[in-house]
C-alpha cells in the first residue's frame, strides 16, 4: 500500500499519531504535498498540537485556496479552540465554492450557536436539513438550536426525527434528557438520559444531565454521585463542576461551592452561569462587593441573563437601595416574564416601603407561577393582614396551616406568629423554615473548648442598636449589666442612625462592634476571636437576622431572647429567655431550646423612657370632646377578623365610645371603616393616628381610656408602652407565647384582672370597665401605684435576674453539662 494510503487510512480510523508521523515522512520527501500538508493539519489538530496544525492548514491553503473540504476541516480546528467567528469565515468560503456542502451548514451553524447568534444559527441548520433530510445529526444540530431558543416543543422533534433516522443515537437521547428538564419532566428526563446511557455508557453529557435532573429534585447525593462519574470520564467538563458547585450551594457547603466555581471557570472563563453562582453565593454569605462582581461579569458575558439580573435585584434589596433593585427586578422581568423570584422580591421591596397593595399585587404573580414557592404564601396573607383586606382570610389560613403541617415552606416562622394559635404548629413551621434555609453548619466554629475568663462574656447580636423599639425596651438594662461580674459586647448589624439612642448604646457596652458591612463569616470570626461564652439573639426571624451567624455555632452558649417570641426550631439555640406566663412548664415540648424562667417577666423594660410633656390636643388628633377612648396602637396585620368582630360588638354596647387605632397605611384605614359599616358601625367611630416620636406617642395615650389588645398575636412593646402611659391593657391570652405577652405584662404590673381567656370574656370586661367608671378608676389608681414599684417597670431588679440566667446558663457549660431547663428565683 503506498505510504499515503497507509497514512489517510489511520488518519480515518482514529489512529491520529501513526498518522501523523507517516504524513510527515510525506512532507520531508514532499514540502509542498497539498493534501499531505491538508491532512497533517487534521492529524496534528487530533494529537492537540495546535500551533503546528494550523501552520500546516495554512500552508496547504498558500498551494490551494479552492478546495472547499480544506477550508471546512481548517474551521472545524478553529471550532475546536473556540475561534467560533475566524470558523464561520472558513465556512463560508467553503460554500462560496460549493454552495451546497450540507456537513458545512451543519457546523456553521454549531458556532453561530456558540456565539449567540440564534437565528443565524436556525436559517444555517434549515438548510443543512434541507440538503440532507436523511441525515441524523442535521436534525440533531437543529434541536440544539432550537433548544437554546427554548423553543422546546420543536427541539424535542427534530430530537426524535433524529432518532427516528437513527434509532442509537445517543446524543439525541441525551438532548431528549435537556429539553424535558427544561420542562420539569423529570421522569421523561431520567428515562432519556438512561436510554443515552444504555447506548453508550461513557456518554459524560448524559451523566451530566442525570445529575442536573437530580440537583433539580433536590436529591444532592445522587446529583453528586452523577457528575463524578461525569467527571471520571471527561475531568473537563466545565459544566459537571458547574453542577457540584450549584448542588454544595444548596447545601451551604459555600467554600466547596466557591472552589467547584473556580475550577469549572478555569477550565471556562466565559462560562456565565458560574460567575452567577459565584454571585448568589457570595450573597448568601454578605459579601456584597464581591456578589456585585460576579454578577456584572455573569451579565458581560450574557447580558440576557435574567438570573444575573434577579441576583443584582437581591443584593441591592439587602442594601436598601431600593431604586436599583427595582430596576434590576424590572430588567429580569422584561427576558423573562414568568420568573416567580423576581415578583417575589418585587413584593417584598413594596412591603419594606409600605406599599402593601403593590407587594400584593407583585406576589400574586409569584404565586400564580409557583404556587410553593418558598416562603410566598406567608407573605401574600400578611400583606392582605397589613391592608386589613380579610378576603377568603379563614381558607387562606387554614391552607398556609395545612401546608405548614405538611413540612412545606410556604411561610417564614415570624409571619406565621400572627396567623397560628397553636404551639406546636409554630414548632412545625420553624423546624421545617431551619431546616431548608438555616440548617446547623457541618463546620461548627466552637468546638467544645471551655473558655476560662475572669468576667462572663456576652455578646448581644442585633441589626436594632439605633431608634428602634427594642433598643427603647432595652437600653435601660445594658446600661445596668454588673460590669464587675460581666464583659458586654454588641455586634451592631443595623444601621447608624446617629440618633441619641444610637449614642447611648454605645456607651452602654465595653465594646460595640459594627459588624453591618461584614459577612456572615467574618462576625462568626469576630466571635470566635473574641472568645464569646454567651451569644444573644435579639432578631430569630425577624426582619434583618443574621441567623446563618448563629447556624456555624461560633459561641458555646447561643440564646434566642426578646426579639422572636416564639421557637427557632434549631438545635444550635441553646435557650429561650421566658416566663411562666408565656410559656407554661406543659408547654415546654413546644419549644426546641430549654426554656430559661425569668421570676415576673420575660421582657425587659427601660425605666428611663420618656413621656413627653407637650400638651396633646384631641381634636387635632380627630377625638371626640367627650365619650370613652378604646385604643390600639399594634400594627394593623395584628388586627383579625375575630378580634374586629369583637371590637365592633363592644363599641355597639357602649354609647358614645370611639376606637383610636394606628394609620399604617390608607387602605388599611378605609378596609377597616369599610368593615365596621359591615358590622353595623360607623367607620367614623374609628380614629387613625401616624407613627410619632416615641416620647410624643407615649403622651398622646393620656387620651385613651382603655387599650385593647389583639390575638392570636399580642401587642409586645406596645402594651408596655401603654402601661408606662398609665393606660390599662385588656387582654385575651392564647396558646402561644406571642398570644401570651400582654399577659405577662400586666401581671408583672400586678393587674391580673386584666387577663382574659376567651373573646366572649374579654368583650364582657371592655363593657363593663367602660361603663362602670369606678371599677376603671380604681384600675387606673393600681397601675399608677405599681407603675414605679413592680416588677414589670424595675430595670434593676430585671437585670439581676437575667445576669443570674446567664451565670445559670454558664455554671453548667463550665461543669461540662448539656443545656437544660432553668428557673431564676426571685
């Protein structure tokens, strides 16, 4: 066999270096051997000797430039080092010679893919399926364009036109496998992929489907368990590590994550959906600069990239620049109308700027999509709640119940606070909240070690050390902490407001770290630095919590007190700070931490607050001259129908009375008069007040009569503000510790009478105290008396009893024993 024949038939036989040396025996013989020099080119291109390959390709091109295969084989190389328009331009002087050279349309088409250039892209696949209808990978091509343009219905049938031709084609399968994940057919996608598999068992896209339909189904080990094996047969395959790095995202493994995000764009650095996966996990762990970055580079590279976009509307949210996340939701939006997170996050930005009817309206879109969307549901009612519309508001909280029942995430525990009467379903709703977004790190930072310090460290964790009314609540008591016994440090993770408030708190603590522009892991840091023995939660659930802090268990003793009245549900809170009242001993096996009973009350109260003493003006106010004043300062989603329903019988009964109520917003104010016309009442009788400065709001109550309370969730710091005002609080005490404050509250004031257990009983007692002028009176001369002498006003006597939880909690960490339940005597 001559040595050419020899050379091109190991060349087609896929033995490229026997090629390869038997071509270059040619060309040593031969220098200008057209299609020795031709061929080599592709030999060398096979070997991944690329500089030669393309001397060769051009050196055949210098003897011969009409020689269509040549421009088409020399573009193929260029495809292969990702030269996707040099490639383009090699073949289209190869259809310049020979206009219906279908194999060429066919790659053309590939890099015009690769590029984005869709419909280019479609028309040069049309053609190619045109010139040979009876050849697999024309279709082939075609459905992968047509995929990329999610036009997923025709992708699937050029998919099985292909198969059809060619009933073991495997890439086909494989695309099947694509197209139905893209449209959650999982199953479907599975049986494709296992079909491509049973076909060609190395087939590493087909392993790397297998794993993304697992990360899909959120079955982590075996989406893992996938992109090894995908990875075993192809270590570069950039898109297997872009998997590991998305399923150790979910599952918070973020330096994992960070380092599978890293190989998968060394091996791509233009591989966008891993600069977005850098971004998402540099948000959740708050380092925003470095978020920002990724996503900016995720959107370079794809500026349609509607998930960079909703990444941006994210972060800006957490910022507070409100205006850019809109605009970034808003840019998500118009590529992709049905993306549920961004309505989602829409809503939420209309709910922090108190545009309650916008977030409504923006979480009825998410929800319309995605009907379980994590944590939307919760939203939506409370919104509603906020707006008092109570529309179908029986049906729609029996079902966010039953889903919380059945372990779904359809509402974060807080909201859940408002809507629940039951301990246990709380329980149910923060287990299952802890477990699919703050579960316990796998790498705890405190390790068992017993620090060995002359004063007790603590560290108070709140994003509230500003004008806010924890801090009002509070500061009287960090001001009185025994700095002899105890070390006090606040880790600030809120604003500066630079208000008095703001300065008085920094007074009150030896250290005050502002810990607002640092990541989740540089506080936890910052703790572990600081050997800290008790690390207090002021936030739980609330808004502005840094419970992923708390989740890498950075302090030996972590403690859930004053800010979420209720359970985390989570095994690394040591302790709840409570009282017999909110919490009674049967209703211990509703909480997960230990229960920590403080003798009179569990909530601390600053005696130093200020009432102010500018004359308040009822008329100005919209109060009548004469008649009883009911009140109710919660905010306005507390409000529920039963209660409503009880307030309007009471103001029925007693002639000439008004109910003054807080202005959250207009359409809660008009919803309300709407609903009490409803019940017979008119809406007149209800009078609205703004949010004022604390010292003028506490003035103002001096115009109430009596403060009546909500449920199933209580007024909190709005019933100790009334008490302080010298207005007594009436109250229905629920099941749950946030239906059970305002009881605490007032038998800690040494009103116990004022504690009511069913609706029927507490509309009786509103009745008769606003009636029975005398029984009022002798109320209002009790709360005055005990106002400065009981417990619940006695900042003194409240630290004294929370420094000896603390020691409590310490003395058994220091003895080495587990926490358990513990009683502070009086």
């Amino acid at each position: 066999m001559p040595l050419f024949n020899q050379a091109q038939e190991a060349l087609q036989n896929g033995r490229f270096k026997e090629a390869e040396t038997l071509f270059r025996t040619i060309i040593s013989n031969d220098a200008r051997n057209f299609d020795a020099l031709h061929m080599l080119g592709i030999a060398c291109s096979e070997n991944g000797r690329l500089s030669e390959a393309e001397q060769f390709f051009l050196a055949a091109l210098s003897i011969d430039s009409h020689f269509p295969p040549l421009f088409h084989n020399y573009g193929l190389f260029l495809v292969k080092q990702k030269r996707y328009q040099e490639s383009i331009d090699q073949f289209d002087k190869a259809l310049t010679l020979f206009k219906n050279y279908g194999p060429v349309y066919c790659d053309r088409g590939i890099s015009l893919m690769q590029l984005g250039r869709l419909e280019e892209s479609l028309a040069s696949h049309d053609t190619a399926v045109a010139l040979g209808p009876n050849i697999p990978i024309a279709f082939y091509n075609r459905a992968n364009t047509l995929f990329m343009q999610k036009r997923f219905d025709s992708a699937l049938r050029d998919y099985d036109k292909a198969i059809a031709l060619h009933p073991n084609y495997a890439g086909a399968y494989c695309g099947r496998g694509n197209v139905f994940i893209e449209l959650a057919r999982h199953d479907d996608a599975l049986a494709a992929y296992d079909k491509a598999l049973a076909l060609e068992p190395d087939l590493e896209n087909a392993w790397l489907g297998r794993g993304n339909v697992f990360l899909e189904l959120g079955r982590h080990d075996d989406a893992l368990a996938a992109y090894d094996k995908a990875l075993v047969l192809e270590p570069d395959l950039e898109n297997a590590w872009l998997g590991r790095a998305n399923v150790f995202g979910h599952l918070k493994r973020y330096g994992d994550a960070l380092a599978a995000y890293d190989k998968a764009l060394a091996l791509d650095p233009d591989l966008e959906h891993a600069w977005l996966g850098r971004g998402n996990v540099f948000l959740e762990l708050k380092r925003y600069d470095d978020a920002l970055a990724a996503y900016d580079k995720a959107l370079v590279l794809e500026p349609g990239l509607e998930n960079a976009w909703l990444g941006r509307g994210n972060l800006f949210g957490e910022l507070k620049r409100y205006d850019d996340a809109f605009a970034a939701y808003d840019k998500a939006l118009a590529l992709e109308p049905k993306l549920e997170a961004a309505w989602f996050g829409r809503g939420t930005l209309f709910v922090e700027l108190g545009r309650y009817d916008d977030a409504l309206a923006a979480y009825d879109q998410a929800l319309a999509l995605k009907p379980d969307l994590m944590s939307a549901e919760g939203a939506r009612l409370r919104a509603k709640m906020h707006l008092c519309d109570w529309s179908n508001f029986k049906t729609e909280c029996e079902h966010l119940t039953s889903s919380v029942l059945a372990k779904k995430t359809n509402t974060d525990p807080f909201t859940f606070l408002a809507i629940s009467s039951s301990p246990g379903d709380q329980l149910r709703c923060a287990n299952s909240w802890v477990a699919g977004k703050f579960a316990p790190s796998r790498e705890p930072v405190w390790l068992g070690e017993r620090y060995t310090h002359e004063r007790i460290r603590v560290a108070y964790l709140s994003a509230d050390f500003h004008q806010h009314a924890t801090s009002c609540l509070m500061a009287g008591m960090f001001e009185s902490h025994d700095k002899s016994r105890f070390d006090i440090t606040a880790i600030s993770v809120g604003p500066d407001d630079d208000s008095e408030m703001r300065r008085r708190l920094t007074r009150c603590f030896e250290h005050f770290v502002d810990a607002r522009a640092l990541s989740d892991e540089e506080i936890v840091s910052r703790i572990r630095g600081l050997e800290i023995d008790v690390l207090i939660d002021l936030k739980g659930f609330t808004q502005d919590a840094r419970t992923a802090v708390f989740a890498r268990r950075p302090a030996p003793i972590q403690v859930n007190y004053i800010g979420y009245p209720g359970t985390m549900g989570a095994s690394y809170i040591d302790y709840i700070i409570a009282d017999r009242t909110v919490i009674p001993d049967e209703c211990r096996k509703f909480y997960s931490e230990k229960v920590v009973v403080l003798p009179d009350t569990y909530q601390v109260n600053d005696s130093r607050r200020i009432i102010s003493e500018t004359a308040v003006d009822p008329a100005g106010l919209g109060l009548p001259s004469r008649g009883f004043v009911f009140c109710c300062f919660n905010n306005n989603y507390k409000i529920t129908p039963d209660v409503f329903d009880c307030w309007m019988r009471i103001l029925t009964r007693v002639e000439d009375s008004v109910l003054w109520l807080l202005r959250d917003n207009a359409t809660a104010a008009e919803n309300l008069k709407k609903e009490a016309s409803r019940r017979g009442v008119d809406g007149e009788r209800l009078v609205f007040s703004g949010r004022i400065p604390l010292s003028e709001h506490l003035a103002r109550h001096k115009l109430a009569d009596l403060c009546l309370d909500t449920a199933p969730c209580n007024a909190h710091t709005t019933a100790s503000d009334a008490l302080w005002a010298g207005v007594p609080v009436l109250t229905c005490a629920g099941e749950t510790f946030a239906g059970r404050v305002a009881a605490s509250l007032l038998r800690a004031v040494g009103l116990p009478e004022l504690v009511t257990t069913t609706l029927d009983a507490y509309q009786q007692m509103a009745v008769e105290l606003a009636t029975s002028h005398e029984r009022l009176r002798i109320i209002k001369s009790e709360l005055a008396k005990n106002r400065l002498t009981a417990p619940l006003f006695d900042t003194a006597l409240y630290t004294k009893h929370i420094e000896a939880a603390y020691r409590a909690m310490y003395g058994r960490y220091q003895a080495g024993l587990p926490p358990d339940h513990i009683v502070v005597p009086t």
